[in-house]
C-alpha cells in the first residue's frame, strides 16, 4: 500500500459506518480520560474490553492496546492508564483519539468479513472463520462483489468450518440469514462506495441469535 492518499479508519469510526449500512456492532463510547472510561463502563455493564484507538497503531493487541474482561470501575480506570502507556512506548508518536470502551461478547463463532480491490476483478469479498484462525487454517472463501443471496450462502458454505456453523455436539446453529444479510451489506456497501480499498470485520462473533462485528478497520482510497 503506502499511497499518501490513503485514509486508515479507525476502528470506532468504522464500525459507525458498518452500523449505518446494517451491519450490528457492539455496544461501545470512545473515552478520553480513565473517568470517562469507568461512566462508560458502568453504561455498558461488566464485563467490558478497553481497546486503544489510534490510525498510527494498526495490529491493537502487539502494542498491548488490548485489554478484555474487566469487571470492575477500579479495574478500568487502572487498564486506561496502562493502555496509554503501553501505547506511547510502541510507538511515541501515535496519535491517540481515545481509548473505545466496548462490551465483551460471550457467544459465538469468531469470523471474518474482508475486501480488498484485486487489480484484474476489481473489488473481491471473503469471509471465513475469523480471529486466530484465519492466520492458522487459512479456512475462506471468495467472491468479486456485488454478490447475490446465494453466494452468499455458497461462500458459507464453502469453508470447512460450516459444520461448525451448522451445529455440533448439541450446539445450536448460527443464524444463516443474519450471516448472509451482513455479507450482502458488505458487499453493496463496497461496490456503492468506490472509494473503500480494504475493509475487515474481525472478529464477526456468528451465534444462534444473529452477528455482532466486535472489530474493524478500513482504509478509504481517493
């Protein structure tokens, strides 16, 4: 990439813009100061993620930007703290807009909803099974957008994880039309606005009561 024009979203302001097109995300506040952090908190309810939000500071977790699971006030005041410390010695001249106090998802399936703009097709969509095991099992599926319902349900269908999905070991099965419904959003969302190069929703958490994009990022061309 490198293309001075190029504007990187933050991941607060992404998900703003997934919610104006359909797309359920989290519930979350973007504090400034540790006091604001632990109002915020407290509105959500425990427990909650505190994520540092910087368009400097990409990969979150390896600048130790991340903290999850706190359960109290004290506890969010202190993981604020320490969040802004840990992301001035990764990289001291990041500019900080915040810290996003964010609710913690207990179910669900972590997946992934991803674009990037292919040279020859033009703008192509992924999906898979998102968070470690993308990296890992490298376990997607691919399509040139705009796409239509039914590929979006072959998309899902594809990867080897749709058992999973389907349901194992008395689980229930994701919700196939919420899953479909935020692919065939990305997409129109992608091919109306020719100005997104990239876009990921990672993790996407899947369950049997709809999806919830819990991260991302996009990075906006001229």
């Amino acid at each position: 990439m490198g293309n001075e024009a190029e504007r990187k979203i933050i991941e607060f302001e992404a998900k703003k813009i997934l919610q104006k097109h359909g797309i359920p995300v989290t519930k979350e506040f973007l504090a400034k100061n540790a006091g604001q952090a632990r109002d915020f908190a407290e509105k959500i309810g425990y427990p909650v993620a505190l994520k540092i939000q910087s368009p400097d500071i990409l990969h979150k977790s390896d600048a130790g930007g991340v903290i999850l699971g706190l359960k109290t006030g004290e506890e969010v005041a202190k993981a604020y703290e320490k969040i802004l410390k840990n992301a001035k010695n990764y990289d001291r001249h990041a500019k900080i807009l915040g810290v996003l106090v964010q609710e913690m998802i207990e179910e669900g399936h972590q997946c992934i909803i991803g674009t990037k703009k292919d040279p020859q097709f033009g703008p192509v969509l992924m999906f898979g099974f998102g968070g470690i095991f993308v990296e890992v099992f490298k376990d997607v599926s691919f399509r040139i957008i705009p796409i239509e319902r039914k590929d979006a349900k072959e998309m899902i269908s594809e990867i080897k994880g749709y058992a999973i999905l389907k349901g194992v070991r008395g689980q229930k099965p994701v919700n196939f039309k919420s899953l479909e419904n935020a692919l065939l959003k990305v997409s129109g969302m992608v091919w109306r606005d020719k100005r997104i190069e990239e876009l990921d929703i990672n993790p996407l958490f899947v369950s049997s009561s709809g999806v919830k994009a819990a991260d991302a990022r996009i990075i906006m061309g001229k």
